[in-house]
C-alpha cells in the first residue's frame, strides 16, 4: 500500500495491526509504539493530521511506558514533519507536545545531534501562537545552524521545511522563498520526491505573497502534478487554495470553478486544523469575484461569529463592499478592529482594515494600518496561502484616501493598477477602477 501511495489504506491496514495487539499476550508497548508512529505517518500523506496528532500522542504514553526518552521525542518532534501550516487551530498551542519537546530536549546531550535539531526545530514550529516571532526565530536559527554542521541533506530539508512555516509572517516572504527553494533542490538532489513537493509548495505560497506571481504558477503547476501523483492531499488543498483566487481575479470563471470543486473535496478528504477556514475562504473569494459577494455578507458574518481569526475587518469591509456602509460601521462598533497581531493571517486583515477606513472616513484607523502595511508595497494581500486579493498597493491606496491625501492615493493606485496588469488579474484592476471614480483619486 505505501509502494502505491495508497495512504489510506496503510493506515487502515496498521489500524488493524493495532487491534490485533489487544489480543496478543506477546506484544509490547514498544511494538504499539512503532505501529502509532507507522500510522501516523500514513495519516500525514493523507492529510489526516487530526488522526496523526492523537496518534502521536498516544505514540508518546506508549513511549513513557517503555521509559524511553528518546521515542517519546521522537514521537514529539513528527507532529511537524510534513506540515504545510500551523499544526494546530488558530491561536491554538498543543501543550502536549510542547510539554514533550522540552522535556527532551533538556534530558539530552547538549551536543549537536539529528533529534536536537529535529526538537528544536518543531518546538518553534509548535510555539507559533504562543511566542513572538523573535522567539521562534531563534529556535529557527539554532537548528539550521545543527543541520548545516551535521551535514546531513534529508536532515536539512526537513529543518528548512518547518523553518519556514515556523517563521511566517508577511514579513518573512523573501526569507521563507530562500528556505524553500534551497530545501526544493536538496530534496530534488537526494531523490525525496515528497520532500520536493511540500518545498515547491512552500515556495509557490511564499512567491505569492511576495508579489510573484508568475513564479508561484510556474512552481504550483510543478509542484501540482507531483502531488497529484504521490497522492499528497494537503499539498493538493494548499495549491489549490493558493491559485483559486489568482484564476478569480483573472476572469477566468470555468477554471476556477473546477479548483473550487477541487478544494471543496480535497477539504472532505483532509482533517487539518484551519483547513474548514481555507475552505470557506475559497467559497467567500469566488463569490466576491464573480459577482455575488451580497449573497456572502451573512453566511461570513455567522461564520466570523465563532472564528478565532481576526474577522472584523474582513466583514466590515465587504460589508461596505455591496453598499451596506452604515451595517459596517455598526459591525465595528460592536466587533472592535484588531490590529494587533503579526501572523500568516494577519496582512488579510490589514488590508481590509484599510479599505474599511476609507468606506468609513476613519482616518485614526487609516493611519494605524498605513504603519503596517506601507513596507508591502509591491507585495499581494492574502491571508497565508489563500485568499489572495490584489496588490497591497491598493489598500496602501485606500489608507491614504482616508487620511485626505488623494495625491498619495492617486500614486499607489496607479502603481497597484501596473500591477494588476502585470499580474493578469482583471478584475482586481476593474474593481480599482470603480472604487477610484467613487472616492475620486
């Protein structure tokens, strides 16, 4: 079955092997433990990482029981390996593991070692909601650092691969393509294709965000074709996710509706955190786009009502969008902007912020976001791998109309309008174009 990529049905197949050992006087709670970590590594090609995580952690009891710190780090630090985002839900820590990880890695020898690395590396990744990008950045730098001294190539994929989801903030886009890229051509070199293809995809996400699109086609479709092959369901919903929005902008209605459908059955096949969000996101976009963002307005905001994400923004915003001003100024009142946060997430919201501030002639608002989003300028607003949405220039543009500064506005929409040509994103430009003669600049 793993000769085929038949991801599900290995994991079904050590699923039985497990039950089996219920009724086998002979078996260990190292033999439970090796078939938990054979299964959840099935589970994570299958995109399953709800299954895989409580596997791990039953892969870790197995482990403690056997009195073996070094397999209950071991079953700790695969929690990581493989993911394309976040390994938990939004805002959310997996004390569990953080608990696992720190305790290894104080029982270890401070000398460098392929599972010091490992640990340091997925203890940034999983104190991502908890720590301050300083923090995971230095974890970061630690373990890239051991990797590079061990030598080993596969051991530096995968520390590059976790660096990068580790790090990311739209800050960070230039950095995670390096990281990416390099572990791409690595992973190609030793004959990992997996490897190669989350790397592609990391890669593709982050040329994205960077304002590169033509890069990020030329590495999904890459990138794409192999995860089709290898039968890799998460990478499959993050490529499809991150070229939807690109297909919208650019009119192109029948091939987005197919990566629509795509993602919609991609999302019934995984069981990853965010991945409901990624989902709905794909729907909101769509619509937005093609015509019928009022037929949205309320499913989003009974969705924004139980959702960690910073949402205000984004309803006001569309809100404003189908000519419900006065609705978005009350949402507001009563679902407060939130600013202050940095994460995958976090340039989405921004950019809306700004263009709520124009809607609503909040120049406090506008100058507060104008801070955040001004060193963007030439890179795309999207919320992570999804739900890209035009050129940040164009809510740099809308800030400075809210601040009564239509000369500056009149700049950085021009410069949006280059690149919503240069990007092939029509409609984008066309929505510019309307909101322009609207606000007049």
């Amino acid at each position: 079955a793993r000769d085929l990529h038949a991801h599900e049905e290995t994991a079904a197949l050590l699923g039985s092997a497990l039950a089996a050992m219920g009724d086998d006087p002979s078996s260990t709670a190292h033999d439970r433990y090796d078939v938990l970590m054979a299964r959840a590594d099935a589970y994570r090609w299958s995109g399953r990482w709800v299954e895989l995580t409580a596997d791990i952690r039953s892969a870790i009891d197995a482990a403690r029981t056997v009195g073996d710190a070094e397999l209950v780090l071991r079953a700790a630090t695969s929690g990581a390996q493989g993911a394309l985002w976040q390994t938990t839900y939004h805002g959310e820590v997996d004390e569990t593991l953080v608990a696992a990880l720190r305790e290894g890695l104080a029982a270890l020898p401070t000398e460098p070692s392929a599972l010091r690395c490992r640990a340091t590396v997925a203890l940034a990744g999983e104190l991502y909601y908890a720590e301050p990008l300083a923090v995971r950045r230095a974890l970061v730098d630690e373990a890239l650092a051991m990797a590079d001294k061990l030598g080993d190539p596969a051991l530096r994929v995968e520390v590059m691969q976790i660096s990068a989801v580790a790090v990311w903030t739209s800050a960070t886009a230039h950095e995670r393509v390096h990281l990416a890229e390099e572990s791409a051509r690595i992973a190609a070199e030793i004959g990992r294709d997996r490897d190669t293809v989350l790397s592609l995809t990391l890669a593709a996400v982050a040329h994205a965000e960077a304002g590169r699109p033509d890069r990020m086609r030329e590495l999904a479709e890459e990138a794409m074709s192999e995860a089709q092959r290898l039968r890799l369901v998460y990478a499959e919903l993050v490529l499809s996710g991150l070229i939807m929005p690109w297909l919208a902008m650019g009119g192109r209605t029948q091939e987005c509706e197919q990566m629509l459908e795509r993602v919609q059955r991609l999302h019934q096949q995984a069981s990853i955190p965010q991945s409901e969000q990624a989902m709905m996101g794909a729907v909101f976009v769509y619509a937005v786009w093609n015509g019928s963002a009022p037929d949205v307005v309320e499913p989003l905001m009974a969705m924004a009502r139980n959702d960690p994400l910073p949402m205000a923004p984004i309803v006001g915003a569309l809100l404003c969008r189908v000519d419900r001003v006065d609705d978005a100024r009350e949402y507001v009142r009563t679902h407060p902007v939130d600013l202050d946060h940095d994460d995958w997430f976090s340039m989405l919201a921004w950019c809306n912020a700004a263009e709520l501030s124009m809607y609503l002639q909040d120049p406090v608002l506008a100058a507060d976001v104008l801070a955040l989003i001004a060193p963007f300028a030439g890179h795309s607003c999207s919320g992570g791998s999804g739900n890209a949405a035009g050129p940040v220039d164009t809510y740099i543009a809308f800030a400075h109309v809210a601040l009564g500064d239509t000369a500056a506005a009149s700049v950085h929409a021009d410069r949006a309008m280059a690149l919503c040509e240069q990007w092939e994103i029509p409609l984008a430009a066309q929505r510019l174009r309307d909101q322009r003669d609207q606000f007049g600049f």
